[in-house]
C-alpha cells in the first residue's frame, strides 16, 4: 500500500497531472468568462449606438418624405 501512495507512484504523477489540468482548465474558463462579458459589453453598446443611428435615420427619412409630399400639393 506505501508503494501506491509513494510520491514517485504512478498515482501520485497522475493526481499530479490531473490537479494540473484541472487547475489549467479553471484559468482558461475564467478567461473566457472574462472574454464574453467584455464581448457582450461591447456588442451591446454597438447596437445600441446603431439603434439611435437608424431612429435618427428614420426622422430624417420621415422629414424629407414630408416635404416631398408637401412640394407634390403645390403643383
């Protein structure tokens, strides 16, 4: 049982290798948890500044069709 439990064991390596890619893998999950809500941050602010671009669009296409309508009625 001592040989099992031995730091030099094949166990021993393997739970060494194990709590190492766990570890690892924990890193990168916060990593890329980090990522996303830096992605969303900024996905979110760009579509909110283009939903203000088209509602200011919108009033300018609603202004110039206006008065294109009122130039038709003067004819």
């Amino acid at each position: 049982m001592d040989t099992i439990l031995d730091s030099n064991s094949s166990l021993s390596a393997a739970e060494t290798a194990y709590t190492a890619t766990s570890s690892d893998l924990s890193e990168k999950l916060e990593a890329l948890e980090e990522r996303e809500a830096l992605i969303t941050t900024r996905y979110t602010t760009q579509f909110g500044d283009m939903e203000q671009e088209m509602t200011q669009f919108n009033s300018t296409k609603t202004l110039l069709e206006n008065f294109i309508e009122a130039w038709k009625k003067q004819d």
